[in-house]
C-alpha cells in the first residue's frame, strides 16, 4: 500500500506539475492585461514563480547529474541543492497561500505546484 501511495506521488510531482506550471504559465500570459494587479495577484505570481524555480532546479539537477557528472551519495553540492529546492518551495508556499485572497489565473495552481515541488524535494532527499 505505502508502494503504490510513493508511486503516485512519485508520478504526480515529475509528469502532472510540469504540466501544471506550464498551463499556469499560459493562463497567466492570456489574462487580461487591462487591469492592475492587485497584492493578491502579486503574491500569487510570486508563489508560483518560486515554484516554477524549484522545478527549474530539479530539472537541471537531473541534467547535469545525467549528462556532465553524476553524485555520490551525500554529495555536499546534492545536499545544498536539495536545501535550495525545499526553499524555494517551502517560500513558494508562503506566498501562494498569501495570494488566495482573490481571484487571478494562478490562485490554486500556485499552492498546488509549490506544494508539489516540496513533495518531490522530500522524495529525492529520502532517496538518498
């Protein structure tokens, strides 16, 4: 049972928030430009760009661990990497929570994704 439970943790944060960043990221671009943003609207956007941070580290973690040098276990640079990611989640979620006041194209996405992240950050680190 705990298997199939990481497992769709696992498949969640790595195929189902890339997805979500980028259809955030879409909505954010088509809103309507005519109106100001509002401190809900800002703290949103700061949430999930802080997310979209998080999984732009992860994903060029994995590169250079795949192409130009792999990690030992416990790697002192892994390890600030994994600091920095769970940061930058973990700050992506103070905002986006702070951001729900209103509503704007990612008001749920950015908790979401920042959470998502986090989970992903705390599956690499057990991993280890």
């Amino acid at each position: 049972m705990l298997a199939s439970i990481l497992w769709f943790i696992a498949v969640a944060t790595t195929l189902v928030i890339p997805a979500l960043l980028l259809w955030g990221w879409i909505r954010w671009a088509n809103r309507r430009q005519d109106t100001p943003l509002s401190r809900s609207d800002v703290f949103s956007l700061m949430g999930f760009s802080l997310a979209t941070a998080s999984a732009g580290l992860a994903f060029g973690t994995h590169l250079y661990a795949r192409f130009v040098h792999s990690f030992a276990p416990y790697d002192p640079w892994l390890l600030r990497i994994y600091a920095c990611g769970c940061l930058l989640s973990v700050v992506g979620i103070v905002f986006s929570v702070a951001g729900t006041g209103r509503a704007n194209p990612v008001r749920w996405l950015a908790p979401i994704c920042a959470i998502g992240t986090l989970l992903f950050w705390l599956l690499a680190m057990s991993s280890e």
